[in-house]
C-alpha cells in the first residue's frame, strides 16, 4: 500500500470511528482494535496494547491511543493524520451540540436520551476494558494482576497509582523469572 493510500486509509477509519463514537475516546477503543488490528492489519495485539498501554500512562488526553497507532504505522504523518482526523470532527461537533443545546434542554426527547445515553457509555467503557484486556493479557499472571488492580481500584479509596506501580513491579519480577 502507498504512503498516500494508508494515510487516506487511516484518515478515514479514525474519521468514521469518531464520528460515530459516543462517551470519549474510551468508547472507542474496541472499533479501533477492531479495524487496526483485525480488519486493516497494521498493528498485532501486542503492539496495540503497548500503544494502548503508553497513551494511558503517558500525561495528556486519551486521544494519545489515535495518535501512537499513527505514530507506529506511518510515522509523523501518521499521527498528524490520527490525530487530526479524531479531533477536528468531534471537536466541531462539540460546538455545534453547544451552541444548539440551549434552544433543545426543555424538550422531552432531549431529557429522555440525556438519561439513556449514560447507561450505553457505560456498556462502552466496560467493553473496552475487555477488548483492551483480550489483546493485552496472554497469561494467567496477567489476569491477576488485572484483577487484582481492579478489585483494590473498586474497593479503596487510595492513589491509583500504588496498584500500578506494584503491578509493573510483579511483572517486572515475573518477566525476570521467565513467567511472562
């Protein structure tokens, strides 16, 4: 495939994916797993979920995911397009949505779907975590350690940042003890 085409290519997926995409960025992970790595072919699992992986850690939007997967398949002009082709869309939406709510709040469709659409964000985000999840953890250590992440997130009220920092340390140990 020609540079050219690619970038086409990959300005239309993350186009279409962020026009039809509600709730973020989060919500959009499993259609952008889904033609990245299962339709298009640029990227396997691994390489997905370490560019999942560094757009979460790294500081800054959670728009990093789009541009590290440009970034990884075509470069700098691959992120400018990913980027771009993410942001510039959604963000002239938000505008639009902006500026017209006021005319629309008191309707009664408008109260209704401000009411469902919390719930489907919901289902999306939770089916992100499992697509993510699918192509990131191969072993039964890393389904652990997940859980177990999980399960101190939904039950403490302590900085996220301790069930990290002793998660990247048991699969560093693991790693060095050939479990991984």
């Amino acid at each position: 495939m020609r540079n050219d085409d690619l970038l086409w290519a990959m300005a239309l997926t993350f186009f279409t994916t962020a026009i039809f995409s509600f709730g973020g960025i989060a919500t959009m992970i499993p259609e952008i797993h889904r033609q990245a790595v299962d339709i298009r072919g640029w990227l396997g699992n691994d390489d997905f979920a370490t560019a999942f992986a560094l757009s979460q850690i790294a500081p800054g939007p959670n728009i990093l995911l789009m541009s590290m997967i440009g970034w990884r398949v075509a470069g700098w002009a691959g992120l400018a397009v990913a980027t771009l082709a993410t942001i510039v869309p959604t963000s002239l939406i938000a505008l639009l949505a902006g500026r017209g709510e006021a005319r629309i709040a008191n309707t009664r469709w408008y109260m209704i779907a401000k009411r469902a659409l919390p719930p489907i964000v919901v289902g999306l985000i939770l089916s992100s975590g499992v697509v993510t999840g699918h192509a990131a953890i191969d072993h039964w250590l890393g389904v652990a350690i997940a859980g177990g992440v999980a399960i101190h997130i939904a039950l403490s009220r302590t900085n996220p940042l301790i069930p990290l920092g002793i998660g990247t340390a048991i699969g560093i140990a693991a790693a060095r003890l050939g479990f991984f």
